[in-house]
C-alpha cells in the first residue's frame, strides 16, 4: 500500500467520528441548561414565599395612598406628559418648515459667496492691483529754543470776575 486510501465501496457505510471535546460541550451545555430551569424556578418559589406577606398589605396601603397616587398622575399629566406631547406635536408640524428655510439659507449662503468670488475676479480682472505705497516719513522734529516754545504754548484762558452790582447802580448808570 502506498498509504492512500481507496474509493469507497457501494455498500460500504462511513463511520464519522467527532473529537471528544464536542461532545464534552454537548454535555456541558445540557448541564447548563437543566442548572439554569432548577435554579431560576427555586428563586421564584423562595421570592414569592417571602414577598407573599407584603402582598396581604399591598391592597390596604394602595387603598390609603390611593389620593396620593392620583395627584402624582394628575402632575404628571400636566407638567411632563402634556408640555412634551405640545412640543413634540409642533415640532413635527413645523419641520418641514424649517427643512425648507434651513435648505433656503444654505442655497444663499452658496450663491452670495459665489456672487462675491465672480465680482473678485472680475475687479481684478479690470483693475490691475495697486502697487503698494512707500510710507510716508514723519518729519523729524526740531528741537526748539524756550523763547519759541513759550509762543508755541497756547495761552490759558482768564476767567472774567464779575463786578456786583446793586439794582440802584444799574437804573442809574
């Protein structure tokens, strides 16, 4: 034999075999499985066993709040639940409004920064840029004799006092 198997025979059937680790699986899942049904069904049996007194008072005490439990509804009603069924109502109705204007300002914004580049480039098209201008030296300052500075001052203004003068003086004078 040259270590090659041959065809299989009509009639012959072939034996498949898995490795042992699928199997281990298989039973591992199954484990899981009939641990997760005993384990899940004893929590509920023990929860209910010992929630079972709270529910004898459950009835009473929802009897005792039940004023209580009606207010909080009707707050609830008025500051959460209506306000937000308004907005989201308004909201629905005015967006297609806005989806329009909001569309509008984008198609302007593209049109008048178009309009802008299109003039640009015409403008300078037309007109050459100009040149930049040589600065402007400021002239030097002279220094100047105190006699010229004191010309150069100007002079404070007086303040005329003002001779009181009784009524009699005035008719007279």
């Amino acid at each position: 034999m040259s270590g090659r198997t041959g065809p299989l025979q009509k009639g012959s059937a072939a034996v498949v075999t898995s490795p042992p680790i699928v199997d281990l699986a298989r039973l591992v899942g199954h484990f899981l499985a009939a641990s997760y049904s005993l384990v899940s069904r004893t929590t509920v049996t023990v929860a209910l066993t010992l929630l079972a007194p709270i529910s004898l008072l459950y009835s009473p005490i929802a009897y005792l709040l039940a004023p209580v439990f009606v207010l909080l509804r009707v707050l609830l009603d008025v500051f959460i639940l209506t306000p937000y069924a308004i907005i989201t109502s308004v909201a629905r109705n005015v967006y297609p409004i806005y989806v329009f204007i909001g569309s509008a300002v984008i198609c302007a914004l593209m049109l008048g920064g178009l309009a802008r580049l299109l003039s640009s480039s015409i403008q300078n098209a037309l007109f050459a840029p100009r040149s930049a201008r040589p600065e402007i030296e400021p002239e030097p300052k002279i220094p100047v004799d105190a006699k010229e500075k004191s010309a150069n001052k100007p002079a404070t203004p007086k303040t005329r006092l003002r001779k009181r003068v009784s009524i009699k003086e005035e008719r007279d004078g």
